[in-house]
C-alpha cells in the first residue's frame, strides 16, 4: 500500500496442511506524512481462520503480519477473502486498503468415499461375459490427482477376479467368466476406490452379487438298484428298480414331475425319502404275451420352458410253469394200412409248451387205463422225446377195424403240467384174403366162374348160381365135370377154383362138390 486511501489486491497461496500458528509477513502501509500522521495501526476484517499481528520496527514503522489462527480445509473452503486496513493518526484518520485472496492449496487429506452404504446386485446366471452386473461409484473432496479415484478389486480370491472384472475408471463390475447358481448363488466382492494422491489413500466397500437361478438344468435319473429280472407271476407292486430325481436348479425351476413313458404294466411309487422313487409293477406279468420290457422313466420340471430327462431300464420277464402243454390238434384220427411192419412208424403227434427252459421241454406217454383199449395199447410203443408212435405188431383188418386211446404230454416244470389228447385209430384193409367157397356165398366179395361146357351150363358171376341152358338128351354126357374159379376184386385179385360134379340121372339130378 502506497498511498493511504487506494486499494490494492494481492494474492496468495497457501497449503491446507499449513499448521495453525503459522506467520506470514505482509507488505507494510507507506505514508508520506510523517509524526503522528503516519500509519499507526492496521485492523483486519473478522473471520474464522486468521488474526493480524503488528509489528513496530521503529523508524521502519510498523508492519502488518498475518497468522493462522484455525487449520485451513480446502475442501470447506478453496479460497479466502481478507480487508487489511491501514490507519494513520490524523485527525480525522486517513485510511488505506487491501484485498487479500488467498488460495488454498490442496493435500491429499480425504479418502474416496462411496455414493452408497450398501451395494447389492442381481444377475442372471449363464449371463454373456461383458455384462453389466453393478456401477460403483466414490468420490474424493480433494483436488487433481488427489481427488482422481480408481477402483479394482480389493481382498478377492482368485474364483472371484476369474469370474468378474471392474473398470478401473467407472467402477463398472462386469461378467468375466461362466456364472452357475447351481456352484454359488452369491459372491461378496471387495471393491477399492483409490485416489492418485502422492499418498494414496484407500476406500473398501463390499459389493453382493446375488446370482439369479433360470432353468438350465435338466432332471438328473439315477438309477440306484435294478433288478433288471422278474418273475411273471410277481404281484403287482413289485419293486423292480429305485431310482432317484434331482433337479439342481430352484424354485419352480426345480420341480419335477415323473412317470413311465407308454402303456406298459409299470408306474412310479415315491419313497418316504425325498427325491426317491421305485419303479413297481401295476399289474400281472405275463411272459408268454412279453417276455421284455423296456420302461422309460421321463422327469420334467416345471421350468419355462421346461426341460425333460429320460432314462430306459429294461426288464426281462422270468418265466414260471404255468402253461400245460398243448397238442397241435383238439383230437387225432389216423389211418393204417393192416399188415404194417412191425416196429416202424404209424403215425406222429405233437404238443407245444408256451413256457421255457424246462417247463417247456415235453414227454410223451400212452395213458392205459387196463381196459380193452389197453390190451390193444400194449401193441403200440410211443417215443417219449418226439411223440412218435410205433406199432409192435402187424394189424389185421378182419380183427381189429379201430380202436381209441389217449396220449399224455408232459413238461418238465416244476410242479409238472400235462394234457391229454385222444387219438382214433382206422386200420385200412389189405387184399389179403383169398375167395372161399361156401354155401351161401361169401359176403367178403363177388365171384365170378367158368364153366367146361358152355352149351349145356350157365354160371351166374354174382350169385354163384349154376343152371342149365338146355334139356338133356340121350346123347349127353353121364357125367360133367365143371371148373369153378372164384376170384375177388382187390388191385391184386386173389382167386379160388372149385370142381363141380354134375351126374346126370334118370329122374332127379344128384349133385356132388368136391
């Protein structure tokens, strides 16, 4: 200040970490006059941070000094505005001026603080990488590079940093790896807002990742016990299998619902432990109509959309003894030549058996029940493996036309299961009896003959019958001698011969047959 009464600025710089206490020396008032009227005191403008000490030099005069009183903060205040007056001692007293700015230079003093007191996210699972999850956001009061805040990862392991990235700029938490609810539902992120002070100073907030379930994960079918064979004649609720369901996502997205695929005797039982089920027969067994199921299992959850497992087991039917053998016929009627070889072959019969293994297997035997037919039985002989039945003996049509008797087949089962089947026997007759000449004729068959002289006799070939074709005369024989042949009709005619005697008497005839 020069001149008592102009005004003058001055500026000044200094640190908010200056101590309280702290002088600085300002540039002293001039005034021309001297005595009494030169510059006697100074006063400074109230405010919260500074007083104003004088000095007296003597014969330099007295020179204004000013000191902090209270720390500086620049973040209340950047900057402050002094009045330094200068006052002679005049009557009246001439004043001077100065405006004092005083910047306040900033010291990394302030740590980042975050915008939040809790930060919380959610996110769906299977997210793209790039995906932003949360926005953290800090600031710092301090100026330049002391209030320039970055961010990365604080005390994470390394799970985290490979599953999540931060933008050191903006704070911006994005997906980095493969999110899967089903390995954690929930990360706790330790985020680090730093600033750029020569001593930086440091902020940690924890930010919750909550990862949202969707429906990524079929029904798991395990199968814990199989007995992949039953018995047919299992009752119906038989455990075949136990199996367990599992659906590793949650919620709706983790309910399922099961059964057993098609129309087979088969259903889904649920155990008194959860997630179990026992795969149970729902009616009666039959292995001869199937004797091998395939039974799938189908478990879906409840999901949008939902997803569906399947899993097949399959069962074999074991087979019991509960089918009799059957003949391939309700009742047999052979026909046999008489004078069939003895021990051949006549006829063969033949019975199944729906069963196997050992209930199939069948023998055959000849039922005698020590009748009639019995005796007539004792002539046959059956071989017990391929239902063959043998004649022991020639039969003879003109003894035995037809007989009845019974076969029983057997299976090998236990209990032992059989069926009867009756079997007609026709004996057909053979040309094997030649023509006998009796009186009357013989009903066996036609006869036909011939006679020496057919001028005087006639023979009728049906009836046997001879006649005369004429009367005698003196000049006939005494005596006629006739050859009669007899002969049948069979595809190898068989024949007989006669010799009749015909003496010729006065009165009646007199016949002899030799």
């Amino acid at each position: 200040i020069e001149h008592i009464s102009c005004c003058y600025l001055i500026f000044g710089k200094i640190s908010e970490s200056t101590l309280p206490g702290t002088r600085f020396q300002l540039h002293a008032a001039l005034d021309p006059d001297g005595g009494v009227n030169s510059v006697q005191h100074y006063k400074l403008n109230q405010n919260n941070n500074f007083r104003l000490e004088v000095k007296d030099r003597g014969k330099d005069g007295k020179v204004p000094i000013l000191q902090l009183q209270s720390p500086l903060d620049r973040e209340v205040s950047s900057s402050h505005r002094l009045l330094l007056t200068a006052l002679d001692g005049g009557k009246p007293p001439k004043t001077g001026t100065m405006e004092i700015f005083i910047d306040v230079l900033d010291v990394n003093d302030n740590a980042p603080v975050f915008t939040k007191d809790i930060y919380s996210a959610e996110i769906n699972e299977n997210s793209p990488i790039g995906t932003t999850v949360i926005r953290v956001n800090a600031t710092d009061m301090d100026d330049g590079l002391n209030g320039d805040v970055s961010y990365s990862f604080g005390n994470v392991n390394n799970k985290v940093r490979g599953l999540f990235d931060v933008d050191p700029s903006t704070g911006e938490i994005t997906v980095k790896g493969q999110l899967d609810y089903e390995v954690d539902d929930s990360y706790e992120i330790d985020i680090q807002a730093s600033d750029s002070g020569a001593i930086s100073f440091r902020t940690d907030k924890s930010v919750t990742v909550h990862i949202k379930d969707i429906n990524d994960n079929a029904p798991v079918i395990e199968v814990t016990s199989l007995s992949n064979k039953i018995s047919e004649n299992s009752r119906p609720g038989t455990t075949v299998a136990l199996i367990s369901i599992t659906d590793l996502d949650s919620g709706v997205n983790g309910k399922v619902i099961s059964f057993v695929k098609d129309d087979v005797p088969f259903t889904l039982s649920p155990s008194i432990q959860d997630n179990m089920y026992a795969v149970v027969t729902k009616s009666q067994l039959d292995r001869e109509n199937k004797s091998i199921y395939d039974v799938t299992v189908i478990a879906k959850d409840a999901g949008e959309p939902a997803l569906t497992s399947e899993k097949t087991l399959r069962v074999v039917v074991s087979d019991v003894n509960d089918n009799s053998p059957e003949f391939s016929m309700s009742r047999y009627n052979f026909y046999v030549t008489e004078n069939n070889p003895p021990g051949a072959s006549v006829f063969s019969l033949i019975a199944s058996d729906r069963d196997e293994g050992d209930s199939a297997l069948i023998s055959y035997h000849i039922l005698r029940d020590g009748g009639y037919e019995n005796k007539v039985t004792t002539f046959l002989n059956i071989n017990p493996d391929n239902g063959d039945i043998l004649a022991l003996k020639s039969f003879d049509f003109e003894t035995l036309k037809t007989f009845q008797f019974q076969v029983v087949a057997s299976d090998s089962g236990t209990p032992s299961l059989s069926s009867n089947v009756t079997v007609n026997v026709f004996i057909l007759d053979q040309n094997d009896n030649a023509p006998v000449i009796l009186y009357p004729v013989s009903s066996n068959g036609s006869a036909e003959g011939e006679v020496t002289d057919h001028s005087l006799f006639a023979l009728d070939r049906y009836t046997g019958q001879i006649r005369t074709l004429r009367s005698f005369t003196e000049t006939d024989e005494a005596e006629h001698k006739l050859v009669i042949l007899v002969k049948d009709n069979g595809n190898v005619s068989l024949s007989a011969t006669a010799t009749v005697i015909v003496k010729l008497v006065d009165s009646t005839p007199l016949y002899s047959l030799n």
